[in-house]
C-alpha cells in the first residue's frame, strides 16, 4: 500500500514536521506512524467527506472581491499541527506579555502620554495613525481594560524561531475555525489522535464570557453581554453566532440597541433589556453614527456617549488601532521594556520604517527584496510581496510610498515554516502561521490553547489569509 | 427576546410551513392531472390562486406550473422563494436555533437549490415535493424536539400555525370545492386530510361534514380551529395572561377567530357558504397577523 507520506519532500524552509534529515520529528511521530497505514484513496474520500460537513454546517465566510457574494468554506486541511508545550509555554507568555504591553500603551496614549514625551514613541507616528480616535482621548474604559480580545499573529523563521508578525487587537476573528476545526477532525478522522492528548479548545467560549464579565463596569451588579454583528453579510458572521450560541449571550445588530440616558438597551418583545457589555464585532468608525462615520447604519446613535460615561463596556473599547498600526509595531518591543520593564519574551520582524528618509532610500532600492504593507491595511489586502510582484506593481508601490511615508513599511521576506498539507496527489510542503488568541480583564492575560493555524494553499506562497486563498488547519497544542 | 429575532423566527416558520403545503397542493394536482386531464386545467389555476401567483398568459399545464410555483425567484411566493427567505431569516438568528434546526434548514436549502425544473425532468416532480415537504416536516420535528419551551418556540409556533391556517383557509377558498365530491377530495388531499376524514366520518360523503371538518375539527392538526388555538395558546404563554382573556390586541383577536369557530356548527357554515367562511377567516388572519406584528415586532422602540 502507498502511504499519503510517501513523497513528503520539505522545501528550503524550516519543516514543522521533517528535520533536516527528512525524518519526523519527535512531536510528529505517532502522527506519522497513522499516516504511514492510511491510503491514499481513503485519505481523500475523507477530504470530501469533511467538506461536505462543513457545508451543511453552514461554517462559512463571504468573499468581499466576490461579486455573487458567495458563500464559501475556508478550505480545511485535515493534517492537524502540533505545538509541543515547550514552544507553546514561551508562546503564551510572550503573547501575554505583548498584551499588556499595548494595552498600557493604550491607557497612557489617551491619558498622560508619558512614553511619546519620553520619545519612545514618536508622537506623529501616533497622531498619524487613522486608527487614533481623537474622540477618546481622556476615556478610562472600565478597569483600564482596551484590549479585551486581540489575535497576535506569529510566524516562524528558516531556523524555526517564532516571531510577531502583527498584531491584532481591533476585532481579530478565526477563533471559530479553532473550535471547529476540532469538532470536524474529532468526528471525521479520531484515529488521528492515537497517541496524543491536545489540550481541549472547546472552552475559548466560556474563557471569553468570564473575560468579559470581569470588564463589566464596576456598578452593573449581574452584568448583561450582548454580541453586536455587522450583520449577515459580515465575513465573520459565522463566528458571531457560534460565539454568541456558546457563551449564551444575545446576538444583536445595531438596529436591535438604541440609548436612552446614556444607557444602553436591546429592544425586546417584552420591552427594554439593559446591556453592560458590548462584545462588539463592529470597527470603531461605524460603531455611533453620531460621533464616528455619519453613513453607518450599523451603528447605534449615542453609544459613545454612554461608553464615555461609563455605563456601557466595549470590548474592545474605543481606539485600540492605533496599537495595531503597521507603523506603531516597530515600538512594540520598546513598549515591553518600558512599562513592564521586562525584555520581550517574542522578537519581532525585522522591520523598515518608511517615514524614515534612511530606511525608505532602502526600501526604494531594494522592492524586490522586501515585502510592503500599508500600515492601516489587514486581512492581507495592501501588500507588495517583492521577489512576487511584477514590474509595474514595484513602480506603483514605489511611488506611493514616496507620496504617503508614513503609509507604509517593509520587511524582509520571512520564509514561513512549512508544514503537510494535502494536495492533488498526497501531501506537501505548504507555509503556515499560526494565530493565538489573548483575552484581557484588568490585568489579567488568559492565552487560551486555541491557536489557529493558516495554511497557505496555493504552492510557495506565503500569504495565508482566508481572503487570499488561505486555508487552516486544526492546532494541537500539548500538555507536555 | 429580540423583537427583530422573535420577527425572523415567525418568517422562518411561516416560510417552511408554506413550502411544505405548496408542495403537497402541487403533487396531489399533478397526481390527479394525470388521470382527470378534463379537468386538469381548473385544477393548476386553482393551485395558481392558492398560491397567489399569476398564472402566465399562454397554456394553462402541468410543467409551466410547476416551473412557476416551484421554482419561480421572480415571485416571493413560489416554494424555492420560501425556503430562501426561510433560510435567510433563519441565519439572522443561528444563535437563536441549535445547530440540529439549523443543519435541517440549510440543508433544505442547499437541496432545493441544487435543483431546476430540467434537473427533476418530467417524472422527477413527485419524488423532488416529496423530499421538500418531508424536510419542511423534519423542521418542525427538530425545533419540537430540540427547542426548550420558551419564547424562540412559541414564535417558531405561532408562525407555523397561522400560516397553515390562513393556507388551509386559501385551499378552501381558491379550489371550489362545491363544484363536487371529486375537488372536495382533492381538497382533502392538499390539506392532508383525506385519511383523517375518512376515519372520522365513516358515512357516505358528505361536503357540510367535509367543510366542518376542516374548519371545526379540534383534534385534527390543520383544522382552521386547531391551528388558530395553537396559535391562541402561544400567544398567551408569551404574555401569561390565562387563556380566556386578553394582555394585547393579538391575543384579543385570536381569542376572537377562536369562539366564532367554538361554537359555530357544521349547519352554521353551511349556510354562510364554504366561499364565504373562507374569505372571513382569511381577512381575520390578515388582522391577526398585523396585530403580532404591532404587539411584538414595532418598528420603533417599546417600553
């Protein structure tokens, strides 16, 4: 019988599976050892199988670019990645580190403003960000908590060191691929687990409530959680209602609250339901029609106003971009040092302020070799992948950076890890990342063993994101 | 509850309970087209006016009809339209719904799309209505059996009951059952009705007996009275006033299509006319549903 690993052949970079010398790794054996008994036709019969599950199940997102506004599923790939407790114990600390670390960053960016008069931070880079709301400046968010949720993107380099790759603490989502991802690999494939116990993801849900609990304004004796969705059309909407029907919490739409007195209320069929927190899934800028984008219909008139009251918790609260800018990332490590003074436990990326007239003369010269981003974008949309890119998209970039500096970074292209992933005709090498989830009350960091994993599909890329042909996979991670 | 959430459960049942009725009114019709073609043409523009689309200009037959009430997406009312809606509503409010209803609903969905009136050919339409009318029945079983009592339920319920009246009243209204016992037994047929009745009135037939039935039964599940006390019950489990008396004017209204059809009898109704009982009862769930609307869905903020 022909095994599925018969032709695993890793590429140049650093395999999640193989070691140098094409062998398993310790971590991987058992899998290896199931793998080795299973064809090749029953491994795609199972392919199938799970796709159709995860139709019926409805786990899909929408594709913006996708004028039919199609429904899809995220492409799930059946090989599960493994992360030994030894890298997952410094992962979660590091994450949990960064954490705080920003989320103080927020507190003092709108209150004293101590590390941009320090010079740490350069105060344009701050004011600069589209993502700074001038609007919260002077708002303390319940127990100083800003960044209830947030998502730290990581990669890991050719020696298979892990790096920050990005931050995510406005609205980052994936968590429902986590848990799904699970509930699919255990049902359709259990053999897989032979010889392994992945620390359970199935309580994120339950972590997030008490999280958000925690945040609830002091004065709201038995607080209410309401999830507020764009909608439907939401890419995310899937996870919206698989988070609200886990936590048991009420899923609403804008048009569901209204505000009176500063107070925010659901409109039910029996009058009135005060909320205390608001788990919000909506950007900042359509958040209050009042205050923020005028057009948004998403929004509910008057929230800020019971936000900057202090009756309403907004997880996250009011702001939180300007941490996540592009540009602000290079600080990070700097943030750590200064207000926990500790040393990063994650190093980040290598990376190339454009504002700055020295790094982007190098970054002009060099296109080719470095990867741009526009430090508002996400989702991987807004990016020039160097060695990739064509002629005329060099010269676009190039000419945007020189218009807008401050727009822009650069990197050196990071050879992602690869990892197993099934194609055509068996399994190949194909680069992942890997996604965990923080979830902060006061000063407590809970890094819940729920990391997702994105694989990129498509041969040799290494742009993981779901927008971008992504696909993920389900995350062991081990309790020893 | 959410007024928005309570509105799309109400739709969502609504919408499945006339999918699976149009599918059973267009399978008995085709069935009895088969072997009555005589008649077959009064028989599709009876379908077409219980349905409430129009009919098309030229040959009044079987596969025109089926491609408009079934497949029609220009009309809201067709069945692919209903189980799109259905759908729609329902992904509003997944969290509302356990996974088992909604893999029933999407499911459902996913099956009527993957269907045309090529792909079911010209002999495919029995087996293809069969399966719509079974999913739409595994809804209503799932949401009873996975459904905690509670408010998501009762809407769930007073959709489901105040569409299968207002269709059993339509069916009694549009198909003429007057003109004889063969449409009465086909009406029987599209209100599921036939065995029932037959067990019930074991006599000769009898079209005061048939409207009575259909009208007055309380144990039979697609009677006008049985729904609208279903519908009556829910109401007031929502708001706790006892049955009886009212706490909205929806409840006021049901409680009133309620004892006109408590303590009518078959002579009653016979004497004001199959044609006229049904047009009563259609205006008054017409007023029913708009007084739901206005007790538990307003536009504007209550309280």
């Amino acid at each position: 019988m022909r095994s599925i690993l018969d032709r695993y052949a890793p590429a140049s970079a650093f395999d999640e599976f193989a070691d140098a010398d094409g062998r398993p790794r310790a971590h991987y054996e058992a899998l290896a050892a199931t793998l080795e008994g299973i064809s090749s036709a029953d491994f795609r019969h199972r392919v199938t199988t799970v796709n159709t599950v995860l139709l019926q199940l409805g786990v899909t997102f929408t594709v913006y670019s996708d004028t039919r506004g199609t429904e899809r599923i995220l492409p799930f790939d059946l090989i599960p990645r493994i992360i030994p407790a030894s890298d997952w114990d410094p992962i979660a600390r590091g994450v949990a580190q960064r954490v705080l670390a920003l989320n103080a960053f927020l507190n003092d960016v709108y209150g004293e403003g101590r590390i941009m008069r320090e010079g740490i931070v350069p105060r344009e880079l701050v004011y600069s960000s589209v993502h700074f709301e001038r609007e919260a400046i002077g708002i303390r968010p319940p127990h100083g908590t800003f960044i209830h949720v947030s998502g730290i993107d990581l990669v890991r380099d050719h020696e298979g060191t892990f790096l920050v790759l990005e931050d995510n603490v406005r609205t980052p989502s994936g968590i429902s691929y986590v848990l799904e991802n699970r509930d699919v690999l255990k049902r359709s494939f259990p053999r897989l687990f032979e010889g392994y116990e992945p620390r359970p993801v199935d309580d994120y849900p339950r972590r997030l409530r008490d999280a958000l609990l925690a945040s609830a304004p002091v004065q709201a004796a038995d607080p209410v959680i309401a999830l507020l969705t764009p909608g439907i059309h939401n890419s995310a909407y899937f996870e919206h209602t698989l988070l609200a029907r886990r936590m048991g919490v009420e899923l609403v739409e804008g048009n569901d609250l209204f505000v009176r007195d500063n107070m925010v209320y659901t409109k039910t069929t029996r009058g009135p339901q005060r909320i205390d927190v608001l788990y919000r899934r909506v950007d900042d800028d359509y958040i209050d029609p009042l205050y923020f984008r005028p057009d948004s219909s998403l929004g509910i008139a008057g929230l800020f106003d019971a936000y900057r009251a202090g009756n309403v918790t907004l997880a996250n609260a009011i702001g939180t971009g300007v941490a996540d800018d592009k540009a602000i990332y290079p600080y990070v490590p700097a943030m750590i040092r200064y207000y926990l003074s500790e040393e990063p436990v994650l190093d980040n990326v290598l990376t190339f302020d454009c504002s700055d007239d020295a790094e982007r003369q190098h970054v002009l010269s060099r296109l080719e070799a470095l990867v741009v981003k526009r430090t508002s974008a996400s989702g991987g949309y807004g990016m020039l992948i160097g060695p990739t890119s064509t002629h005329a998209e060099r010269a676009e970039f190039g000419d945007a950076i020189r218009a807008n500096p401050r727009d822009f970074i650069a990197q050196p292209v990071v050879m992602l890890s690869s990892h197993p992933t099934v194609v055509e005709d068996g399994l190949a090498p194909r680069h992942v990342d890997l996604r965990p989830f923080a979830l902060l009350a006061g000063n407590r960091v809970d890094v819940p063993p729920a990391a997702l994993t994105r694989v990129a599909l498509v041969e040799g890329s290494l742009v993981v994101n779901s927008s971008q042909g992504g696909g993920s996979k389900d995350t062991w991670v081990l309790a020893e | 509850m959410l007024s928005r959430v309570a509105e799309s459960l109400y739709w969502t049942a609504r919408n499945v309970e006339r999918a699976e009725d149009l599918a059973r009114l267009i399978d008995v019709t085709a069935m009895r087209s088969v072997d009555r073609a005589v008649d077959a043409e009064r028989r599709w523009l009876a379908a077409y006016a219980v349905a409430g689309i129009a009919p098309p200009d030229g040959e009044i037959e079987r596969n025109a009809a089926i491609e408009r009430i079934v497949f029609g997406s220009e009309t809201l009312l067709s069945i692919t339209s209903c189980v799109r809606i259905a759908r729609r509503n329902a992904i509003g409010v997944r969290a509302e719904l356990t996974t088992e209803i909604w893999e029933c609903i999407n499911g459902l969905y996913l099956f009527v799309e993957a269907h045309s009136p090529r792909a079911i050919g010209p002999d495919g339409a029995s087996s293809f209505l069969h399966a719509i009318r079974e999913s739409a029945q595994a809804f209503g079983g799932i949401c009873d059996a996975t459904l905690a009592r509670e408010d998501a339920w009762m809407f769930l319920r007073i959709g489901r009951y105040l569409e299968r009246a207002a269709m059993t009243a339509r069916v009694l209204r549009a198909m003429e059952p007057d003109a004889g016992p063969h449409v009465w037994q086909l009406v029987l047929e599209a209100c599921c009705a036939s065995e029932p009745y037959a067990r019930a009135r074991q006599q000769s037939f009898d079209p005061v007996e048939a409207l009575a039935f259909l009208a007055l039964s309380i144990t039979f599940p697609r009677s006008l009275r049985f729904c609208l006390h279903e519908v009556d019950h829910a109401l007031h489990r929502l708001s706790g006033a006892p049955v009886g008396t009212f706490a909205t004017s929806a409840e006021r209204t049901s409680g009133r299509i309620c004892s006109s059809l408590d303590y009518a009898g078959a002579a009653d109704l016979a004497r004001e006319g199959t044609a006229n009982v049904a047009e009563r009862i259609t205006a008054a769930l017409d007023e029913l549903g708009s007084s739901i609307t206005s007790a538990y869905f307003p536009r504007v903020p209550v309280g």
